[in-house]
C-alpha cells in the first residue's frame, strides 16, 4: 500500500492526476454551496436572474414579431 501511495506522489503524470482530484474536490464543494440549490445561494440574486431572463425572452419574442411582420409586407 506505501508503494502505492509514494508512485503516486512521486511520479510524473501521478503529480497532475492529485492535482486534478484535489480541484475536483474543491470545485464540487464550492459548487454545493454556492451552486444551484447551494446553502449560502442568494435568492435575491435568483429572483434578479429570472427577470433578466423573462425581459430577454420578452425583446426575443417582440423581435420575432417585428420580423415575421416585415417578411409578410416583403411578400405584399
């Protein structure tokens, strides 16, 4: 078992693949606490991106109207 663990601290691709688990490690902790559904999540901010996001579909969908309305009267 010592072996093990000394090849995987004391080799070349051994010392990227700690370093990769360890970042993995610490992205999934933050992520399950500050990501969707996290503990320490703001709902202010949630509640801000909905609007941004219901505004933006809003502009979408006018937009969209704009341009079917400007192909009909093309057609005409």
């Amino acid at each position: 078992m010592s072996e093990i663990l000394e090849d995987l601290f004391t080799g070349t691709l051994s010392g990227v693949i700690v370093m990769v688990l360890i970042s993995a490690a610490v992205i999934f902790f933050l992520r399950s606490l500050y990501g969707p559904k996290g503990f320490f999540r703001d709902p202010r901010w949630d509640e801000s991106n909905r609007r941004i996001r219901q505004r933006e579909a809003e502009d979408r969908e006018r937009r969209l109207k704009e341009w079917q309305k400007k192909g009909e009267q093309d057609e005409h």
